[in-house]
C-alpha cells in the first residue's frame, strides 16, 4: 500500500488562518494536530508553530474579517 500523502504547508497556513478551532488546536498541540489532521510534523513546522506570535494571528484574522465585509 501506497503511503498517503500529506497536506502542504501552505494547506496548513490557510487552515490555521481561516480556522479558529483548528489553530486553537495547533499552537495548544503541534505534534498531534498536525498527525490528526495530515499534515507533515516535521522540526521546522512545529518550531514555527511553537514560535508563532498569537496577537500577531488575532490581528490578520481580524483584518481579514474586516475586509470580507467591507466586500
């Protein structure tokens, strides 16, 4: 049997991006979000995931929020 493949990083980005749950997850619990979801866990995803700056996340969720109303 074939391996399956797993979910791009950039899949991974707009998933965090779009999905407060799902990022609530991810910065709670790399390592195993990323294997529940299918995503590839590798060191540098997950020191990134680690590293990330939450207000940093808040802030372009809510800008993007903004702008998909003011469409």
């Amino acid at each position: 049997m074939a391996a399956e493949k797993k979910k791009s990083v950039e899949d991974l980005i707009g998933h965090a991006l779009s999905d407060k749950a799902f990022r609530d997850r991810l910065l709670a619990s790399p390592e195993a979000t990323l294997e529940a979801e299918g995503y590839e866990a590798t060191p540098e995803v997950i020191q990134a995931i680690k590293s990330a700056n939450v207000a940093d996340l808040a802030s372009f969720e809510n800008n993007a929020a903004d702008r998909k109303a003011a469409a």
